[in-house]
C-alpha cells in the first residue's frame, strides 16, 4: 500500500511545536509518505524549513510548502489550501491547524475531497456546523478526530480507568486553570483570539471541561463566563481574563479560571491543573494534577533562550521533549506526540482494513463509542460550551444553559 500523505493547513505555533516533529517521526518510522503545508503566506513556513532544531532532529527530512518558498514570503493566499486538498489523492489525511473560526470551511472542503482529518481543539465553534461535519465524514466513511492532547496524558487515562471503577464516587467539585504567559499577546493571536472571535475560556478552558467528560462521563449542563477586556499590543482587545463556571448534568460545579497573563518570569510555560473533589458512599475523595509543575526544577547557568525561556525553569517532560536515543535524529516524546499519533494512526487502520463503506461507518461507529478519541459525535458538548460560554460572557456572564439531543443547542437561563 502508498503511504498516506499528510496535508496540514496553517503553519503557526501548534504546526511547529507538536505537529510538524510528530509527522516527521511517523514519516522516519515509515508509516506516512510526504508533508504538504499550506499556510495564510510562506514567512511561517520559512520558519519551518529553516528550523534548526528540525534539522537537527530529522535530519534530510522536509515538506512541501504552499505557498512556494521562493517567491514573495508575506503575499496572502487565503483559498490556496482549497487547491493543495484539491490535488491529494482520495482518502489522505489533512491535518487542520489555523484559526479556530476557519476550521469548518478547511474541514468541509477536506472532507468533500475525501479526506480523513485531524483537526486541533476546538473543532467548530458551533454545535450545528459540527453536526454538518458529523454527517458528511459518516456518509463518505472518513474519520475526524479532534485533538485533545490531555487525554493522551497517561494521568488522564488513569484517572478516567479509576473513575469508572468507582474508586472516586461522583465528582462534586472542582477547580482548573490554564493560564498561559503574558507575551502570547505579542503574537499573531492578537490579530485573531479578539472579543469578536474568541476568549480565553474558549482558547484553552475547553481542555479542562473535555477532561473532565473524558474522566467522568458527565455532560456539562451550563455555563456561565464572566471574561475581562484587555488591549492587546497592537490595540485590538481581547478577553484575556476568564472565570467560567460549568454545571453538569449531575450538579456538580466546575470553576475554570483562564488568561494571557501568566508572568513571563514564572518558571514553566504556564501554569494549568486540575482538582476535582468527589463523594463516595461515606467519604470524600480527590483527584489533583498538577499539570504544570511535575517535580522537575533546573536552574541553568544562562538563559537557553526561545519563546518564554527563564534562568530557573520547571520544565515539563510529559507534553513534547526531543529525546537523543542514539540518531539518527532525535525523537519526539510525550502525549503532544501520542494524541496526534493515534489519530493519524486510527485513519491509517481504518483505510488498511476495509475498503466497504457500511464496514468503515461500523468502526467510526465503534471509535465512536470507545470514547478515547475525541469524535464531532461524541464530543458535541465542546461545541455546546463553547457556544454557551460565549453567549454568557457577551451577556456579562450571565448563565446560558445547555439542551441535547433533537433539541440541542444553548440559552440564557430567563430569571
Ligand atoms: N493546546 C492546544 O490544543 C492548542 C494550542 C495551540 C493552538 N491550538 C489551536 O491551533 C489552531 C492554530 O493555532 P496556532 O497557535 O498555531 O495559531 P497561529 O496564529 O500561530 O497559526 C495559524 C496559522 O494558520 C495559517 N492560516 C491562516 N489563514 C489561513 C488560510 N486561509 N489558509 C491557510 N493557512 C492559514 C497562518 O498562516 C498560520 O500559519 C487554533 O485553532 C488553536 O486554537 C491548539
């Protein structure tokens, strides 16, 4: 059989920091053939082809840019991503990683090609144009996997296994935060997270409420997002400070604080965990991660440089790290890797396996079910938050409460 190839959309900060070294790495193991990557202009993929710490670590290995290196870097190309799907053959894979408000359209048009996708959080910002991409991936027998790359971290998993065996009763509960450094406002964000457009709980408070579906089962009830305006460098403004509270369907309560505002001196890239307090039959019981701090501190002689570097650092090994494991090369480790590996690997299986469409509807059915990969089918109730908290903090957080099934969608609570 070819090896499939892979087409990402949108070259920015999440291409290069787990996407781009986890498809080198499949492609060095074999398991995928060439890397397209279209971008908005070529200066990111200029970036990206002169990486050297991608030279080092895949060494002879590059991928096919779009737009063209050679020619003007910052000459805006909006609608050529349509033409790089156009062009791959039927039953590849694109891997769609721009803005959040342009997710759909790179979606639908890769899955009118007939494309297996991977697609960052969120999905879609709306729960019908997830319902769109549901149908349209079932009918044509295409996966879409989302990539929640905390539940590819194994204390996710243990926690969800020891859950669901009852060894913490119900959650009752919690707190998360996830607040990322101050200088993220420095970058292209401020052109796009805008009141507008996004928030800080919908930028990355949507990993925690996944989480805890993922660990629990429950579905989230209701949302409110109380957000702060803030400016951003370049003037346009932005809620870079969040408090969401999500209710779920068994009453328990949630408390997500979210910001662009970590200090750039703090040791670590930012600064997230969560902590859910549960009851048993006749006690209490706890599940805490710290997310940021795992109990690793270096304090260098200088400053190592790169986005956010400080003298003294608690470095996480468990989201992506480079490892030397003798060359060639090095490799990518951690759960930013895993999480976009299993996707891909899912499509692969699914295109090895059967040919017959009922046959793959049965297996995306069955991934479905098992829950572990985030599907526009199981985990409609992302977009539903999303929707509910943005409702919420455009109506000065008051409580927007979220319906499912043949009803599905979010309103403001009346009283
Ligand atoms: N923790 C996470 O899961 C995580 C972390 C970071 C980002 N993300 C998600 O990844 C996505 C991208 O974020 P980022 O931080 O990489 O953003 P970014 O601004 O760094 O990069 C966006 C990229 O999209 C490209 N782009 C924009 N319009 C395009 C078009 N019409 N055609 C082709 N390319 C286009 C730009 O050229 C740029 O390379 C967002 O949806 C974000 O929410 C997820």
């Amino acid at each position: 059989m070819t090896k499939p190839q892979v087409t990402v959309v949108g070259g920015g900060m999440i291409t290069n920091d787990q996407i781009l070294p986890t498809l080198y790495h499949m492609q060095r193991q074999g398991r995928i053939g060439e890397i397209h990557i279209c971008a908005l202009t070529a200066r990111p993929l200029k970036d990206l082809a002169d990486s050297e710490l991608f030279a080092r670590a895949f060494p002879g290995q590059m991928f096919c840019a779009y737009p063209e290196l050679s020619g003007d870097l910052d000459r805006p190309c909006p609608n050529l991503f349509r033409e790089v799907i156009a062009q791959m053959p039927p039953r590849n894979i694109v891997v769609v990683a721009v803005p959040d408000q342009l997710h759909f359209d790179v979606i639908m048009t890769a899955l009118r090609a007939d494309q297996h996708i991977c697609s960052v959080k969120p999905l879609v910002l709306t729960a019908a144009e997830a319902k769109v991409i549901e149908e349209e991936a079932f009918d044509r027998g295409l996966l879409v996997g989302i990539e929640y790359h905390k539940r590819f971290d194994d204390r996710s998993l243990m926690a969800r296994t020891r859950y669901r065996a009852g060894l913490f009763g119900e959650f009752r509960l919690g707190t998360a935060c996830l607040l990322e450094k101050w200088y993220y406002r420095l970058s292209n964000f401020q052109n796009w997270c805008t009141v507008e457009n996004s928030d800080a709980f919908t930028y990355v408070g949507c990993h925690y409420v996944d989480l805890v579906h993922f660990i629990t089962g429950l579905l989230p009830a209701a949302v409110s997002l109380y957000g702060i305006r803030d400016k951003y460098p370049n003037g346009n403004e932005g809620f870079l400070w969040t408090d969401a509270r999500v209710i779920w369907d068994n009453g328990a309560c949630l408390n997500v604080q979210n910001a662009l505002g970590f200090p750039d001196a703090a040791p670590g890239t930012n600064t997230q965990g969560l902590t859910m307090y549960c009851a048993g039959g006749d006690n209490g019981a706890l599940i805490s991660h710290s997310d940021q701090y795992r109990g690793l501190k270096y304090s260098y002689t200088r400053n190592p440089g790169g986005p956010g570097a400080t003298i003294y650092a608690e470095p996480s090994p468990d989201y992506l790290q480079y490892l030397d494991l003798g060359g060639p090369g090095l490799v990518p480790v951690g759960y930013g890797y895993r999480s976009i590996e299993y996707i891909l690997a899912g499509a692969i299986r699914l295109e090895e396996e059967t040919d017959e469409l009922a046959e793959r509807q049965k297996r995306l059915q069955q991934i479905d079910a098992t829950g572990i990969m985030a599907t526009p089918k199981n985990s409609r109730y992302n977009e539903l938050v999303l929707e509910a908290g943005r409702l919420s903090i455009l109506n000065g957080g008051r409580e927007a409460l979220i319906e499912y099934g043949e009803r599905a969608g979010v309103r403001l609570r009346a009283d």
